[in-house]
C-alpha cells in the first residue's frame, strides 16, 4: 500500500472526498517537494497534485513523486475549483491561517470545507527505512559536531562562540541546524529553551546544549549538560537526578508502552529527589520532518509507541537563579525494545 493509499484510507474514516495540505512538512511527506512552505497539495479519490509557483517549475518537476500545476494563488485556487466541486474538502485545522480558510470559501463555493487534524501526521509517525536513514545521518553528524566543540566550552567563551562553532560543523559536514541552537550557561540554564547569548561561560558552571542537525528534511534533536570546573554540590545532584530519569525512562522504552507512562515515570523519579516541580515540559516528542511532532510524551498524551517511531527522552529541572540540567537522547523505538541514536558522550557528575 502507496502513502497514498493510506491517506485515501484516512480521508475515507474521516469523512472526507478531497484533502487541502498545507503544512510545509506534510507537503513534503505527500508530495516529495522539498520546498513544502511554498507548495500545497490536493488529494482526491483519484488524482494528486501539487501547487506551486513557477520559482519551483525545475526543483519540483525533479522532486515530486505527482504532476504539477505551476501558479500562485488565486490561479491555484481556480484550477483546484473544478475538483473540489460538489465534494467534502478536508482543511488543515491545525496550520491553516483564517485568511487563508477565507479564501478557499471565496474561490470554491460548491465545496464544504471540513476541518480536520493528524491526517498527514498519521502517515509520518512511524519512519520508513530511507527516512531513518536521514534522521542516522543527521544524529551521526550533530554527535560528531559536539565531540569537535565540546573542549571548547571553557571559561571565558561566549554561549554564542560555542554555538556558532557547533552550527560551522554541521554546516561543513553537509547538513542545516535543526533550530536555533540552545546553549544556556549558568543561570541561564534555568531556560529550557535559552538561546546562545553573548554571556561570558563562567568556571564552575553547567552549560546546557541543545542542538540537532538537518538532512535530506529530517532532523535530529540531542541535550547533554557539561560541566565546566568544578560546579557545587547541588548542581551535581540536579545533574544526577536528571540523569537517573533519564536513563530510567529510556529503558522502560518499548512497542505498546504508552507515552504518558514514560512522561510518569521520570515525574516520579524527579519527585523522588524533591525536583518535579522545576521539571517545566514534557519528557519527549517525535522527530522527524518537524523537530516536534507526534508522539507526544506528555502526561496527557494518548499515544502509543510503535516500532519505527523516533523519539526524544528529555527530561530537564531549571532552577530560576540557580541553573539547570536536561540530558535529550534521540531513540528510535524497535520491535523488542529500543535503539538510542545519539551517542555523544555523557558527563558523570
Ligand atoms: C525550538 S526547538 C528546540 C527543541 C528542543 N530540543 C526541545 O525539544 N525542547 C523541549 C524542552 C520542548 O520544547 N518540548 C516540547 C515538546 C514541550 O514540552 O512542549
């Protein structure tokens, strides 16, 4: 069975005759096109077709696994009319602005649109082989990043040196930076998602770092906390409880484990060591085409976990005035168990 299939099988148990895709990253799952913010895709029970503009005519005539029609809107909405006619179109609800909803009201009157979440998402959470391909390529490169950097987190380096010498590595090696590299030194470890300053890193000290690199579309997201000198007695049991719920959660990974057990277990491992409350997210999430997509390890989550789902296990605790620790490894769920994908190495405080 093509993804097409399977989404077809997925507009059906919905409810739908057509799907309008229009989050970047699903256009890119359906379609191929590797430039899915400026494309959108319409699946009907028999056809599919991206739209982009004529900047793409060439990358996505290489690229897309199903025809094109080269236009911007409104054009694209005018040549879509005459399918979405009479049918129960599908939107986004999730990514599709408002204005844009407006507009497809305005362009197919005989349409009735109908929201609806996860469709595409669906497809993405379990990783095909070629895709975990890329997610081992972007790991394999970040973890070499940070073993070329790590030394140079020192006294006296600025967060945003360390960074810009971690995004300098991945970029020579061939890949993008995932996000904005996290590296909160100090106090600003009590950031969960403090971006590189020009904060002088002080003797010590933990710093937090937080980086993922991007191949092919696909990213990898990995947090170690490194210790510069010697930091006191309560960092180091901060660090040592983050790590207990760490590794604890990781190996209770495995297929037909649910995700907010996983996000209880590290809670309650935290709760143990009086830390809970300065555990401020969620334990995890997927990887993939997004940094964040499903599953979601959360408390509230409703996920199950499925072999081939990539995953984070992050637990971190972030003491306003104090500093903070998370410790982020990158695993992929297997058939027996698990399989962790980052390798760089862990401090032992
Ligand atoms: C701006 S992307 C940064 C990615 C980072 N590695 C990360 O995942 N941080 C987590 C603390 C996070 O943002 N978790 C989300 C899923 C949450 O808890 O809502």
């Amino acid at each position: 069975m093509t993804a097409l299939d399977r989404l077809r099988s997925a507009m059906r148990r919905a409810g739908i005759d057509a799907l309008w895709i229009s989050d970047p990253a699903n256009v890119r799952a359906v379609s191929g096109f590797s430039s899915g913010k400026d494309g959108k895709v319409l699946v009907t029970a028999d056809s599919a077709i991206l739209y982009t503009d004529a900047r793409y005519t060439v990358q996505a005539a290489e690229e897309a696994s199903m025809p094109q029609f080269i236009a911007r809107p409104p054009d694209t909405y005018t040549h879509a009319r005459e399918a979405t006619s009479g049918q129960r179109v599908g939107f986004e609800a999730d990514h599709l602005t408002v204005a844009l909803l407006d507009d497809l009201r305005d362009h197919w009157p005989d349409a009735s649109l109908v929201p609806v979440r996860g469709l595409v998402h669906g497809l993405r959470v379990t990783k095909t082989a070629r895709e975990l391909d890329a997610i081992r390529a972007a790991q394999r490169i970040a973890d070499h990043a940070f073993a070329q950097v790590r030394p140079m987190i020192r006294p006296g380096v600025t967060e945003l040196d360390v960074a810009l010498e971690l995004e300098l590595a991945m970029r020579r090696a061939g890949a993008q930076s995932a996000f904005d590299i996290i590296v909160a030194s100090g106090p600003n470890g009590a950031k969960p998602h403090g971006v590189a300053s020009g904060r002088v890193i002080g003797d010590n000290e933990l710093v937090t770092v937080d980086m993922g690199a991007r191949v092919d579309g696909y990213h990898s997201d990995m947090t170690r906390t490194v210790a510069v000198g010697d930091p006191s007695a309560e960092l180091r049991r901060l660090y040592r409880a983050v790590l207990e719920a760490e590794q604890a959660a990781v190996a209770a990974i495995r297929p037909g484990g649910r995700a907010a057990d996983l996000d209880r277990l590290a809670r309650d491992l935290l709760t143990g060591h009086g830390l809970c409350e300065y555990f401020a997210h969620s334990l995890g999430h997927g990887v993939g085409l997004d940094v964040h997509e499903a599953p979601g390890l959360r408390g509230t989550s409703e996920d199950v976990l499925e072999a081939g789902m990539v995953i984070t296990i992050e637990p971190g605790v972030y003491v306003p005035g104090v500093g903070g620790v998370r410790i982020e490894d990158l695993v992929l769920v297997t058939e027996t168990g698990y399989e962790v994908l980052s390798t760089a190495e862990k401090e032992q405080l």
